[in-house]
C-alpha cells in the first residue's frame, strides 16, 4: 500500500544527526526506493515553513520536489470537515492538516506514516490506515 507520509516523518529524516539510524528514516527510505511515497500541498508547506536560510530552504525545496503533489480537490476537504465532525463528536480534537490527511488517505486507499499518535484517535473513528513499522 502507498502512503501519505506526514510532516513529522519527513522532519525526523531531513534532520542531521543520530536520526539516520532511527527505524521511521530506514522505513521512509525503503517507501522511496518503492515508489510508495504520497505528499499533498499542506505537507510540504510544513516540510518548508519556518527555515530561514534562503540556501536551505531553496536546496530543501530542490529536493522534495522529487515527490510530485498528491492533488486536493473539493471532495478531500468535504471529507476533511467530514473526519473532523465525527472525531469532535466523539471528543477528539485535531489540526485541519491532519483531517486533509486523514480525507487525503481514505478517498485514495492510502495508509498514513505518522509518528504523531493523535492519528492512532484518528484511526479508531474514521478508519484511517497507519502505516506500521514491521518488526
């Protein structure tokens, strides 16, 4: 199965340091390798929000523009406010980001690869797939 991989992901991976050897960066890695990996617009915009150094930013930008946008259209955000009405019913509370992923993933039979657990609540009201490290 494909996947949406979320911003927190991307960020573990994008980091210097002793994030190479974590499992979610060999997993993210191998989704690449597959041609598994999904991005949608909002993702990316959080991928590159924030980075100061024109030169970092423009080599980041370089860089995940391998991974072309998954296009939204008006049905992902009808699902999004969708997600989001049955996870407030039920008491949960999440960001319009996760819920354009959440609509982005079921509408396209995606799993989502997360370390955020406010998609395990997610998960257990609207049916979102996670993509789980094997092991």
């Amino acid at each position: 199965m494909s996947v949406i991989v979320d911003t927190c992901v991307w960020s573990l991976a994008l980091r210097r340091g002793d994030n190479e050897q974590a499992p979610e960066v060999a997993a993210l890695r191998e989704l690449i390798r597959e041609r598994r990996v999904h991005v949608i617009g909002p993702i990316r915009q959080e991928i590159l929000s924030g980075i100061r150094d024109q030169h970092q930013f423009e080599r980041l930008r370089a860089h995940l523009a391998a991974f072309p946008d998954t296009p939204l259209d008006t049905d992902d955000y009808v699902e999004a406010a969708r997600c989001s009405n049955r996870c407030r019913s039920e008491g949960i509370q999440g960001s319009g980001t996760d819920f354009l992923i959440c609509a982005a993933a079921l509408r396209r039979n995606l799993a989502v690869f997360t370390t955020d657990v406010d998609f395990d609540r997610y998960s257990e009201v609207v049916g979102v797939v996670l993509h789980r490290l094997s092991g």
